[in-house]
C-alpha cells in the first residue's frame, strides 16, 4: 500500500516570472490527504483558489496555465514536474503575482526547496491514473501515447529542423523511491527551458519573455545556445521530459503507464490530459 505524501515544513520561494519579468513569492505550507496541490491567490480579494486538476486547465502560449473564475496561474509546469517526481500529493502555495518564478529556467531549485522541506507520509492509501489500453493523441506536429504498465515511465523523442536538436531520446522511471527522485533531481531537473534564436523574437514581439535572459532560458542559434553552454549535450530533450511530467501531473493524480511522445508541446499535452478526463471513469483507480 503506497501512502500520500505532503512536506514536512512550510518552504520559502522568491523569483521573477520568465514571461511577465514581475516579481512573485510563493509560500509552501503542508496540506492533510486529498486536499491535492492547491495554489492561493494572496494578491487577490478573497485569496482565490485554484486545484490543480483538469478542469482549470487555461489556453497560454508555450506555457502551461490554470484558470478558476478571475484567477489565474501561469507556466505551473516546472514546480508541478518537481511535485510529481517527489510522489508530493498534497501541498498549498500562495502565490502573490500571475505567474510562477522562473528561477534559472528549469525545475532545480524547486527540487532543492521541496526535499529541504522533507517530505511526509500521511495515513491515506495514494490514488493512481491506470489505463488497460493504450491512448494516443497527436496534432500536425507531434504525437503522444500512454500505454498499460505497473510502472510510471515517460519516453521523449525530440526532432527539429536544427543539427543542435535533432533526433535526441531521454526517458525517466519514477516510483518515489530514493534513487528516482535522486536520478530526477541530478539528471531531468536541471535541464533548462530553451528556445530558437527565431522564435525568442516571436516571443518579445507578442510582450512575452520579459524576464528571461541567457542565463535562465536556452536561446540557440546555429552554434549553440547564446552566451551559453549546455549543462548536457542532451539537454533540450531532457527539458522536454521535464515540461511533460509537469503538465501531466495537472491531472492531480500520479499515474502508472507507459508515456510515449513525439514532439509533443503543452498544447498536445493539454489535449492528451483532457481526454484522460474523459476516460476517467475507467483510469481512476484507487489502489489500496
């Protein structure tokens, strides 16, 4: 029987939103069983809240958001792919600003904060995201699949029409246990977000992008990333694994399968979780 888990002591983040520039600080407190991952809006009448979970999922470009009523939350992704690599299923975060600090670009310091923080186990058995046939969506650019396993198990494939990004393969097995939360901290967590060169000028001209820099965001041109280096020469795929176990952990719960994708982006990946909603009736199991 496998339990829930929360932290062990509230945790202090303070950061710069990648695409707003405005500062944020977030405040993570212990939550009891089933309360889920719940994110505050303490700069708002009435401290709205906002569960992660399916229904909240809001539209954003190259950035994974929730939305409940007026409230919103932006680029959620990496501090959610932290979350669901420590098996943390309950915790509340205040957040004062719309978006999420997006500290050097990947999700190393919010791993580093979480497992300061400890982790918890509580007295309630752990829900899981099962499957008993495959499920495939893809879109004109990419595809993504879950396939029936006892395991928890996510495989990227990356390919783009660049000699710096093509044909690169990172996969990750995460149960929780000491040793995968340690591969996942050392191996996926540091791996930062990264654009093209291109489309880092599509993103100032939509008046995105205001708080990255070269430090906290990969921008390659045809040599490599600008006024910087890769922390692996994999690094973009790894990043991408990153991003997806980020955005799948919107379904609130953890999931035991197969993931296999394909250049996929938070766009599929928000088609894919929503049609797991969908056959939620038939995934959701609670393992006891």
């Amino acid at each position: 029987m496998e339990m829930q888990r929360t932290i062990r002591s509230a945790a202090l983040i303070k950061g710069i939103g990648l695409q707003t520039g405005k500062r944020v600080e977030l405040k993570l407190r212990p939550a009891p069983p089933d309360r889920g991952i719940v994110f505050i809006r303490s700069d708002m009448p009435g401290d709205p809240e906002i569960r992660v979970c399916p229904q909240n999922l809001h539209s954003a470009f190259q950035r994974t958001a929730l939305k409940r009523g007026r409230a919103e939350i932006h680029t959620v992704e990496h501090i959610l792919a932290a979350l669901s690599a420590l098996y943390i299923d309950n915790v509340v975060i205040e957040i004062n600003n719309v978006e999420l600090p997006g500290l050097d670009g990947s999700a190393k310091e919010f791993v580093g904060v979480l497992r300061d923080a400890g982790l918890h186990m509580q007295d309630v058995p752990r829900n899981y995201i099962e499957t008993e046939k495959p499920i495939i969506c893809s879109d004109d650019k990419g595809t993504i699949q879950i396939i029936p396993d006892e395991h928890f198990k996510i495989e990227y494939f990356l390919d783009y029409d660049h000699k710096l990004l093509k044909e690169q393969w990172s996969d990750i097995i995460l149960d929780g246990s000491e040793k995968s939360m340690d591969f996942f901290e050392r191996e996926i967590a540091p791996a930062r977000t990264f654009c093209l060169e291109r489309d880092a000028m599509t993103l100032l001209k939509l008046g995105l992008g205001k708080g990255a820099d070269f430090s906290n965001t990969l921008v390659i041109n045809a040599e490599g990333p600008i006024n910087n280096r890769f922390r692996f020469p994999d690094e973009p795929v790894r990043h991408k694994v990153l991003d997806l176990l980020g955005d799948l952990y919107v379904l609130g719960r953890h999931i035991k399968g197969r993931i296999v994708a394909r250049k996929s982006g938070h766009k599929l990946n928000s088609i894919f979780i929503k049609r797991l909603k969908e056959e939620s009736e038939k995934l959701l199991t609670k393992i006891a």
